[in-house]
C-alpha cells in the first residue's frame, strides 16, 4: 500500500477531520482514505461522451426520428459563399 503526506493542512481542518472521524467511530487516516475514494469515485468517467449524455437525459425520455435514407456520399464542407 502507498502513503502520502499532506504538509501544511490547516489547523482548523484538521480539528474538523478529527471530530468527523470519531463520530463515525473511524480514526483520521481512514476517515481521510474513505473521503478521497467516495469523491474520486464520483469523478470517474464511465463510458464516452455520448454514454454520458445519454445517461443523464434518459430519465426525461427519448425522442424517436425519422432519418431519411442517406442518398448521396456525404462530402466536406464548403465555407465559400
């Protein structure tokens, strides 16, 4: 297992961590431990960007369109005019 040492942590911090740590009957360093792994758990990625966005709008329901057939070749852009 990897250690890290955090220098410069406020005093009033600290204080704050300690008494948070004992109300949940854990001791600082594991306190400490369980809140970098929930809040880096919150910012994992899961899936690419559509996954995401679809994930985030399903719950409000999906739109069903009607492509057309695509007919021609599709070609780049043309920004003269």
């Amino acid at each position: 297992m990897a250690s890290i040492t955090i220098r410069n942590l406020d005093d009033e911090l600290k204080a704050q961590l300690r008494v948070v740590a004992a109300g949940h009957g854990r001791s600082m360093e594991e306190k400490a431990r369980v809140i970098l792994r929930q809040t880096l758990a919150r910012h994992q990625k899961h899936g690419g960007l559509g996954s995401r966005i679809h994930s985030r709008f399903a719950a409000v329901g999906g739109a069903d369109l009607d492509l057309p057939a695509r007919q021609d070749k599709a070609r780049a852009a043309s920004f003269d005019g």
